[in-house]
C-alpha cells in the first residue's frame, strides 16, 4: 500500500476523499499489526517487539511530503511511514518480527535486525548504484538512541553539495540538490549528545533536513520532566531559531492528533528545506504509546489513570476516526467494515509469514530425521540419538537452531563409528552449515569482484635525481592529483580547510578546490563522522579527517554502530565508502598519543584499518580505497611529516595493497612483526642487532583489519622459527591480536622453537614529555633487550646472558 501524494490544492471533493480514507487504512493497518505483533512476542513466536503504534498520522503526513530522491534517517517507531511509501506490507511486517532470512520475504535485514529497522535498497546486484532520485530512501536503520542523527547530517549536505559543487557526476543521485533528509527521533532520545551535535551542526551548514521529535513525554518510564529542562525540546531549542538577522532553524510545533496541522506543517517544512537548504525541527507533541515502550513491559505500572485515560481519549487514530466522521467523509457503518476487513488481512498476513517462516525449517527436520533413524539403526548407542529423535519430533514449530543443534549432538553417538549412515549425517551437517550461516555472517565485508582487496598494487617510481622532501609535502600532491581526478570527492574536518590541515598535508587545496571540498569543521567528530557516512551513501567520496587518533573515540559509537556494520546489517543493500583520515603514534602526552588499536580493531569489524610507515604508503591507500567502494581508516604517522622521503613522480597513480604484508628486511633468526612508527625504530634497532651477530627478519603488518591474507607471515616463521611482535597499543591490545592471526589461525605454532613473544606499551596512557614516551612506549633499548633475550634462551652459548 502507498500514499498517493497528490497535493490537496485544486483535487476534487472525492479526490480528497480518497486520500482520506486511504490514510485511515493504513493507520489502521499499521496499529493491527502493531497490536498482533505484540501478541506474537508474548506468545513466544518472536523474541521483541517494537511498534509505531501511537505515531502513525504523523508518519502519514509526513510521507505526503515525501518526494523522490529523498532520505529518510530514522528510527524504530517509523512502520507506518514506511507503509504509507509502499516499502512495508502486513507479511514484510511479521518476517520482520520472526527474523526470516529470507531478504525476499523480510527486505529490511532478512533477520539481521529486529523489526522496526528500516532500510531501502541502494544497490543493485553487481554493486552499482541504483537511480537514487527516481525512488523514495531510507537508510539503514540503528537501536542505539539517536545515532540516526549524525548520518542524517551527511544526508541532508550531499544535497547541498550537489547543488554549489560544479564537475560532479549527479546522475542517479540528485536533481539540483533539491532533495531533504528527514530525521525522526523521540522526544527521550534528544538528551542524547548526538542529537545535540547534529542540531548545531545543520545549523551552522545549512543543510536541507527536517527532524521530526515524536513525543509521548516519555522515555520507556521516566517522564519528560527527567529527561529535558522545561519538559520542551523545542521551548529550549529556540535559541536556534531563524531570524531576519541571522540564519539558523526553522521551528515548528503540531498536535501529533490533528490531521490537517500535521499535513500543513510537514508541507511548510518540505518547502523550506528543499527550497532554501534550511533546516526544520517539527515538534510533534501529545502523541501516545497505547501499547507502552515495547514488549518487555508495561506502561500501566509507571502512568496514571488519568495519563492512560487521556491517552485513550488522545490516541491519534481514534481522534482521526472522529474527524472523518465529523466532516462527513465517511459514516461509522462504513468504517467498521474497513476496520474488519483490515483485521481480517493483518491475521491473514501473519499466518501465512509465519508458515513461510517455517516452511523450510520443517522441510530440513524431516530430513534430519530420516537420517536419525537411519544412523539410530546400527549404532550401539541407539538409545540416546533415538532420544534425540524424539525431542526433535516433539518440536511442532521448529527454527534453525534446533536442526543445527540436534544433529550435532546426535553426531557425537557416533564417535568411533564408521558407516554410510553417519557419513551422510556429517554431510547433512556440513551442507547445512554451508547454506545456513552466510544467512547470519555474510556482507561483514565487500563480496564483490571490485572489492577494495582486488585491487593491484602500483609502486612508486623515483626519479634518481630527485631530492627528498617532507612526508607531508607527499601527501599534498598526492591529495591534489586526488581531488582533480575524482570531482566527487571532498574532505573536511577540524583545521582541514583554511590552513590545510594541522601538519600541513592539505596546505593550499582549499583555495584551488574551494571551500565545500576542502571544508573546516566545527570541534564535533561524531557529526563529523556521520557527515562522511551519508554523504558516501548518496554517491559522494568523502574524506572525514579526525585531528588525532585520540579524538577517533568521541565518533566511535558512529562508527561502530553504523558504518562499520552497514552493509552487513543490509545483507549488502547499501554501502558508504567513507574514508576516515586521522594520526597518531608515538606523539608525546596522554591526550594526543594515544594507540588505542586493539579497541578499534575489535570494535570497527567491517572497516579496513591501514597503518602506514611512511606518506609514501599512505598515499598510496588513499588512491587505493578510492578506486574501491568500501570504508577503511588510514593512521598516518604522526612523526613522519616532517621525516625526508623520495618523492614519487607517480604520484595519484600508487597504489598501496590492502591486506598484504611487506617484508622491509630479510633476516634468519627471528621474524619481527610491526607496524607504523614503532616500525622505524625496530629497523633501526636491527642494525645494532646485527653488531652482536643477530639477523632479524622485519616485516610491516601495514594494514590490521585485514591482516596478510596471503599468509606470508608464517612464511617467514618457517625460515626463523622465532616470533616477536611490537607494538606500542597497550597489552593485550593489538599484539594480541596478531599473534592469534599468525599462531593460530596462520597455523605459525608449528614452526616455532620459542614462545611467540610481544612487545607492548605500559598498561597506561603514554606520560607526557621525550621521558614519558621513553618509559611508557617500547624504545629502542626495550627492543634490543627482548630480542637479544629470545636469542640468549635459544642459544645461551653464543649469546650470554645481558642482564
């Protein structure tokens, strides 16, 4: 079902009619669904459930100014909505809730998600985009409260970036810029600091976006008095107001009961946004939440009888109904039969999902237990796997764990064992596993053929004449072959832009590629973060440049919950290729030295993360990850602008391999691990190794996530037998996790005549100062002593004991 959004100026009488009673079906049908996937939860069908019930006419309004090319950035109260665009049907709506893994049956998540998120596809099968212009969007929903708002801000700039930036390609991705991106938050969630930033944010951008606040005056149970000062989102966001003097927000305030209000409100905001780029908040106040928070509880226990009886009263489909009623569109008998006949299809539409659900499920438990009684049959511990057996057919209404789970146990009966039928057993097992888990695990990463791992190495070629210059002077030129060959490409953050960046790698760009492409920031890295995410959603090829690898933390939550796992949670319908630039390492202080790796490892599976030794690498990744469609952060080194490097005459043509190691000294004795700057101190220390007879093998991780893919590492062990890995993250950080890559999954362990080794930081924050890095950091007296140390256990007679 969709919304005909025809305007209500000049339509006839039964034109309007129509409308009406086509908005009033499907918030009736979104409040069946509401009401009947509550019931699934409860009776244990689905494992959650939250609704929109209560903030459908709203939701309906806003789809009426929902024009093509538009973005949606919301959150998981947004089904009616959704409906109303023709993205959700009644069955989509039950999958969505059971978590079928079909993305045929739930479009959303196939599963991934819980219902309530939302997404439309952006790609095509191959990966190419979509015509983002000829369909209505809505990006990929996230839980956490109002993480939808930084995204929401690269949304809504892409269309200002498309409408003042001359050379960009906007086929498939804009008509003028006159696209909004509509943000939906509840009225608990904007306390949140996310919310906050991206207000300011858009008002300092002026960007096309309008937020709507659905408010109940509750967050679950706590009311609004203990969420926001004046009990008012909007009351305390005056401030931010648009005056004749001064640019900023335009602010609007409508009961979420009164149909006509919300039509005219959210019509006033579209015009505004989409004709002057200036943001809108509407206010939608006196909305209800008949059913509570969610399924986990109930608001009886937190609201008073007068609160629920004016819910009741207030609900906004009731007070629809009344109006219709009221101006004479349609009688009480008349809409009694469309409610029944909703109803009707809402039940409808749940069996049928939920039998599609277990269609497969029950196909693959006959199967099974064909094969239990097959392997039952000449097995002496029959008793148990027909037990199993049993339990299995005592499952009426079985899920894909217990297929999984009841073969495997049965398999260990069988241990010993050799016959057909256990064969046939492990085959089924292995067949399922094959089929079933990509349904949970695929699209971590890019699975296609242009994926960012194909593409090629480019050396760089010198000229031998050429004097050496500043790392930083490599990256410039590089940047400007960059941005000259890919229009569609910018880059922004603090000091990004005026003065070309804090160490001078952007000096210059801005004034040759303008203000909008090489762009200061405010102080704000999640917006900052979230403005690269939606403007790679919307076809550009943003650069995002956080100061320091310190400050990476104020946008991990962003890029954690959202870019990170995009197009997983997707099953590959959307991407952003956004580059996140930053540096750090071995920069002296608590605040601004930080090598938080093993943090960011863990948490931003999904991104490529690349640390290069030197600019000539670095800019080799740029060009690189710009060829490719996938995010990734490069961690240049924060010492290594000023340090003299060749420059390259192949500049904007390099090309740095993601996921392959290099080999920066060949060596026989042990195979040192590292990566970034601390990897210049380990070659300088292998040279005063080699003065006491030790030839270590150096070899650069360069990029972490993924980590030597070509498993050349373990090459290397083979020769040595020996492994150390260095690294300035603290304990059980990175180096952790290098050594499982290498030991474990590498299968190095084979190979080694000694304990694989690390060497990390101090279990603290590096102190300030030349000291502080000296006794919080490895140096180089710390590398030479854990070396030699390998060596004196290996062979104390040729290497006596140091200390």
């Amino acid at each position: 079902m969709k919304v005909n959004l025809q305007d209500n100026n000049d339509i006839s009488f039964e034109d309007f009619k129509e409308q009406i009673l086509n908005d009033y079906e499907i918030a009736v049908l979104s409040r069946e669904c509401s009401l009947l996937g509550r019931r699934e939860v409860l009776t244990g069908k689905a494992k959650f459930g939250i609704f929109g019930d209560g903030k459908e006419l709203p939701q309906l309004a806003m789809a009426r100014s929902f024009k093509n090319g538009d973005f949606r950035s919301g959150y998981y109260r947004d089904q009616t909505f959704m409906m109303a665009l023709g993205h959700l049907n009644a069955k989509q709506f039950f999958h969505g809730l059971y978590a079928t893994t079909d993305i045929k049956k739930e479009p959303m998540s196939a599963g991934r998600q819980m219902g309530g998120h939302f997404v439309t596809p952006s790609l095509n099968e191959d990966g190419t985009w979509k015509d983002l212009t000829a369909q209505t969007n809505s990006s990929a929903d996230i839980s956490p409260t109002a993480g939808q708002m930084p995204r929401l801000l690269g949304l809504a700039q892409a269309s200002k970036i498309y409408r003042n930036v001359e050379g960009i390609d906007t086929t498939n991705f804009s008509k003028n810029g006159n696209e909004v991106a509509w943000g939906t938050i509840g009225n608990a969630s904007t306390s949140e600091g996310h919310f906050f930033e991206t207000i300011n944010a858009a008002g300092v951008l002026q960007v096309p976006m309008v937020i709507s606040v659905w408010d109940d005056n509750y967050g679950i149970s706590v009311h609004a008095r203990h969420q926001t000062t004046k009990e008012d989102i909007s009351e305390i966001l005056k401030g931010f107001q648009r005056t004749e003097d001064a640019k900023g927000y335009e602010i609007l305030i409508v009961n979420g009961w009164d149909y006509t209000a919300l039509i005219h409100a959210y019509e006033n905001a579209a015009d505004i946004a989409r004709e002057e780029h200036v943001p809108v908040l509407i206010h939608v106040k006196e909305l209800t939440q008949p059913q509570g928070h969610s399924t986990s509880g109930s608001h009886e226990r937190y609201k008073s009888e007068e609160r629920l009886e004016w819910e009741r009263e207030n609900d906004c489909n009731k007070r629809f109904r009344e109006w219709i009623l009221e101006i004479g569109i349609a009688t009480d008998d008349e809409l009694k039969v469309l409610e029944k006949d909703i109803r009707k299809n809402v039940r409808t539409a749940k069996k049928e999902a939920w039998n599609e659900f277990l269609d497969s499920h029950r196909a693959a438990k006959e199967e099974l237990l064909a094969l239990l009684d097959k392997v039952s049959g000449s097995s002496p511990n029959k008793v148990f796997i027909t037990r199993i057996k049993n339990d299995l057919i005592a499952i009426d209404e079985p899920i894909k764990k217990d297929i999984a789970s009841k073969a495997r146990r049965a398999l260990r009966y069988l241990i010993g064992e050799d016959t057909n039928a256990k064969n046939e057993l492990i085959a089924f097992i292995d067949r399922y596993y094959k089929e079933v888990q990509p349904k949970f695990s695929s699209h971590l990463y890019s699975e296609l053929p242009n994926n960012a791992l194909s593409i090629k190495e480019v050396k760089a070629v010198y000229d031998p004449e050429a004097e050496k210059v500043d790392g930083r002077i490599i990256l410039k030129e590089n940047f400007d072959k960059l941005f000259t060959n890919n229009p569609e490409a910018l880059i922004f953050g603090e000091d990004t832009g005026a003065i070309g960046d804090v160490n001078q790698g952007l000096e210059g760009l801005q004034k040759k590629f303008g203000e909008l492409r090489i762009a200061d920031t405010g102080i704000r890295e999640a917006t900052i973060v979230g403005q690269g995410i939606g403007l790679a959603m919307r076809g550009l090829r943003p650069i995002a440049e956080i100061q320091y690898l310190d400050y990476l933390l104020y946008g991990l939550q962003t890029l954690s919950d959202d870019l990170a796992t995009l197009l997983y949670r997707t099953v590959g319908k959307q991407k952003a290729p956004l580059i996140i630039r930053t540096r750090g390492h071995r920069l002296e202080g608590i605040w601004h030295s930080g090598s938080q790796m093993g943090g960011i490892i863990n948490l931003l599976r999904g991104m490529y993360i690349l640390v290069p030794r030197n600019m000539v690498k670095a800019a080799g990744f740029y060009n690189t990850l710009m060829k490719s469609d996938e995010p990734a952060i490069v961690i240049e080194s924060l010492n290594g602008y000023r340090l003299k490097e060749e420059l390259p005459t192949n500049l904007g043509e390099i090309c740095t391999p993601i996921g392959i190691v290099e080999t920066v000294k060949e060596g026989s004795d042990l195979t040192v691990v590292s990566y970034g700057s601390t990897l210049r101190i380990v070659l300088q220390v292998a040279q005063e190794l080699n003065e006491v007879g030790i030839d270590i093998e150096v070899i650069d991780a360069q990029t972490l996530l993924p980590f030597d893919v070509n498993k050349d590492v373990v090459e290397s062990v083979k020769k040595t037998n020996r492994l150390l890995v260095v690294d300035e993250d603290m304990p059980g950080g990175c180096s952790a996790y290098l050594i499982q890559e290498i030991v474990e999954n590498q299968d190095g362990y084979k190979y080694l005549d000694s304990a694989p080794q690390t060497l990390t930081a101090k279990a603290h924050r590096p102190a300030y100062a030349t000291d502080g890095d000296y006794f919080s950091k490895p140096n180089a007296e710390d590398i030479f002593e854990k070396i030699y140390g390998i060596m004196h256990e290996a062979n104390p007679g040729k290497f006596s004991k140091l200390r």
